[in-house]
C-alpha cells in the first residue's frame, strides 16, 4: 500500500517550536538534549542531525547513534530523530531504506520526487527544510551571529584562549 500523504514542511507536522530541537552530532550531545527535557518533563523532544551530515557522516553513524540512545534510557523518553540528508537522494534513499522515518531533503534536488515516493511507500516523511532548533532561538535571543557563536583566538604561539 503505498500512502498518499504529501511531502512535509517542519510547520505541518508540529515542529511547529511546540516540541524543543537540538542538533546532536554525538551520542553524548543526544543524552545531554534528553536529559535537559527528561528533567522539564517535556513529553516529546526532537533530535535533529548537523547540516547535511547523512553525506558526510553517513546513515548507518546515525542510526546507530539513535539505536544507542534508545537502548541506552533508563527511563522512557520520547524522541523524534531527524536525518539531514542535504541534496544527496542516494543518502536520503539509504536512510529510508534502513528504515529511517524522518529526513529533511533539499527540495531542489532533481531527485526529490523519487525520494518523496520512496518515503511514502515507507511511510517516512521528508521535511523541506529544517527545523528551527533550540540553538538556533538562544542565539537569536542572545543577538550572537551564527558564525560567531565558535571563534576563539590564537596567540602567535598557536594556542587557542
């Protein structure tokens, strides 16, 4: 049976900022974003993936990841994992194969309409775009410019202050 529902936008599905987003790159940055709302008693958290990581970090390190996270609770947590898979369709087609049930995917790739019947086939959904995530917000609130947010300072010895 293969579903009819559309493709998705982060609005549509209620990652509408009602359910916090925290970008993890690690297995411990994923503990730490459940535990922070495990403690609020936050029902429902969504970890969402770096920029495109699916094409340079791979399917497999983030399902694995996930795999570990869920295994890992000691206590029940609910959580929404999200795989960005930028532009790259043989990533996004991997990931929903391997039974990934949300990706975001570039909408102007040439491959997006064979992603999205994949995905519906599978009953995944494929977001357009990402989420706006928690980081996101306390920066804007705090009027740090993005690509600030990691600069350091070198000495002319080379260590960073």
């Amino acid at each position: 049976m293969i579903l009819t529902m559309p493709s998705h936008s982060s609005r549509e599905i209620g990652f509408d900022g009602s359910h916090p987003v925290f970008i993890v790159a690690t297995l411990e940055e994923g503990r730490q974003a459940l535990l922070t709302t495990f403690k609020k008693d936050v029902p429902e958290t969504i970890l969402l993936s770096p920029p495109g990581a699916a094409c340079f970090m791979g399917v497999p390190w983030w399902m694995e990841m996930m795999r570990q996270l869920r295994a890992g609770l000691k206590e029940p947590a609910r959580f929404t994992d999200i795989l960005d898979c930028g532009s790259q369709a043989g990533r996004a087609v991997s990931a929903l194969s391997r039974g990934q049930t949300h990706i975001v995917f570039d909408p102007a790739s040439p491959q997006i309409s064979a992603v999205i019947a994949l995905a519906r086939s599978t009953g995944a959904t494929v977001l357009r775009e990402r989420p706006a995530s928690c980081e996101q917000a306390l920066l804007a609130e705090r009027r740090v410019p993005a690509n600030k947010q990691f600069q350091t300072t070198h000495t002319k010895t080379g260590e960073t202050e």
